[in-house]
C-alpha cells in the first residue's frame, strides 16, 4: 500500500471527524438534533420534497423520517403541505425558523473552519482549497 495514499485517507478521516464533532457542538447549542439537520438541508436544497423523496436521499426508512419531521414540526422548522395537484401528496416545507437555524448553524460551521485557516499561510490555504476541489470532484463520479 502506498504510504502517501494511507496518510491521505487517515488525515482526511480525522479532519472529518473533528469538524463533525465540533458541529455536533454547534448543533446542541440550537436545540437540533444531527438527522435533522441533515434533513433541513436536504429540504433547503430540494423544496417541497415528499417523505418518499426525503427518505430515499437520507437512506432512511420512512417511518423514521415520518418520526424525525413530527418533531421538526412542532419545533415550527418545517410543515407538511398537501400538493396543490393531487392532494394525496404530502409535501415538506422548510419554515422560516429553519432556515434561520441553517444559516446560523453554517454561519457558525464557516466561523470555526476560518479560525483553523486563519493560522496557515495563504498559498497553503490555495493549495488546500484547489486539492480539495479536484478531490471532491473525483469523488463526485
């Protein structure tokens, strides 16, 4: 095995996991849980999808999306609206408390990873920023 190939993936490994810890932090100081989170954003950027839909994209099983956006919606993050079409649809809306909460949450995610950038010299952070980019590209196939 390549040795380069083993610290990539192990660094790449621990970076993700530090900055999903710390935005499980983040999370607890707005009251959401991760999965729901996660489906706020799935909902930010496809509006008004089914529970079929969201369940399918968060590999979850519909009785446990169903779970999730109950308490989404008495928390007022999201609403179920029956499709102006065929009413036998139900579609999830994303409130304005929940994308106040995303904007926050992010606002505070971009915070924390600025500080850890704010320490490193800039043609490392263009490396960084352009090795991650093609990565992410790959990745994306």
């Amino acid at each position: 095995m390549n040795e380069r190939t083993v610290r990539i993936e192990e660094n790449l490994r621990r970076v993700c996991y530090k900055i999903k810890k710390k935005g499980r932090e983040i999370l607890n100081d707005v009251d959401i849980t991760p999965p729901q989170f996660e489906a706020l954003q799935y909902l930010r950027k496809e509006e008004n999808l089914t529970i079929g839909e969201l369940s399918a994209q968060m590999y979850l099983a519909c009785s446990t999306v169903t779970d999730l956006l109950d308490r989404m919606e008495r928390n007022e993050l999201v609403k179920r609206v029956k499709d102006e079409n065929d009413r036998r649809i139900v579609r999830i809306v994303v409130l304005d408390k929940g994308h106040e909460l995303i904007k926050r949450v992010m606002e505070n995610r971009i915070n924390y990873v600025e500080s850890i950038l704010s320490e490193i010299d800039e043609e490392t952070i263009k490396a960084i920023d352009s090795g991650f980019a093609i990565f992410n590209e790959k990745v994306e196939l």
